[in-house]
C-alpha cells in the first residue's frame, strides 16, 4: 500500500520498488588499483506499479490529475509519500518525475499504471543546504564586517 499526503493510490497487486544511486567515479586510471571518489548520495526513485480496474476509471483519472497537478510557481506539486518501503529508505517527500503509463490489459479487464517518484528534499540535500547556509552566514558576516570597519576607519580620518 501507498498513500500521496494520506490519499491511498488506487489499483490492486501493487508494487513498489525504491532505489538510489550512490555516485562516484572510477580514478584508478590504467592500473589495477580500485580507486574511486564518492560524490555523494543521489535521491531516491520510488517505481510504483498497479493495476486499476476498467470500471474504476475515475481513480485512473484522480491519479492522472495528481501527477500533472502544478502549485502556484508552475512546479510539481511536492507530496508526502507513506509506505513502508518509503520509510525504510527514509524517504518523505516525492514528486511524480519521469514517464508515467496506464497499458489495457484485456485478460484482467484492468489498466496496468506505471509511474515514478522523485525524492525531493533528501536528508543529503539537507545536510548540503545546512552547509551552504552556514558558509553563507559566515561569508556575509565577514563581508560586511570588513566594510564596516573600512566605513568606521574612514569617518575617524580628519582632513578635508
């Protein structure tokens, strides 16, 4: 089972497959050294396959309109993911990314529905912005520290 801010995505015999890429680089050149550098963990992709009835073309269709529903700045609407694969991985936020597919399967009278879901504000994007915020504070600081010090020094100058 899952659920987008507490509503339970429709269908039956449901998937979900969560994944993430820890990214780096081969450095070991021409040699048989196994040297690579870590760049990081990059965020995790929920894959969600389900199957919803033809006679339920209704949630088809809520489910369509969430993936393509839009805020007030034209981005994809952020999401609150609940599952237990989700909460595993400590994945929280998500917004639907990539290509998302509904194919008629006959035998079974039902649409089988494909989509993704982009982790969004990850605990390694948050640590990064914690660290660009800090540096920025610091560099702010200093900066105007400093004209502030070449202000006070020149109102201290008698002359002319």
């Amino acid at each position: 089972m899952i659920a987008l801010d507490g509503w339970q995505i429709p269908g039956y015999e449901t998937k979900i497959k969560c994944s993430f890429k820890l990214a780096g680089e081969d450095l070991s050149g021409y040699g048989s050294f196994s040297m690579s550098s870590d760049n990081g963990v990059k965020p995790a992709v929920l894959s969600v396959t389900t199957k919803i009835p033809f006679n339920e073309k209704s949630d088809l269709a809520k489910l369509i309109s969430k993936a393509k529903e839009l805020d007030e700045h034209g981005a994809r609407i952020i999401r609150t993911v609940n599952c237990d694969v989700a909460e595993s991985f400590k994945v929280r936020k998500t917004k639907f990314d990539g290509e998302m597919s509904a194919t008629e399967d006959e035998e079974v009278k039902a649409w089988i529905v494909s989509f993704n879901l982009l982790e969004v504000m990850s605990k390694s994007e948050r640590e990064q912005l914690q660290i660009d915020s800090e540096a920025s504070n610091n560099t702010t600081l200093q900066s105007s520290d400093g004209h502030n010090s070449l202000q006070q020094q020149f109102e201290n100058v008698e002359g002319p």
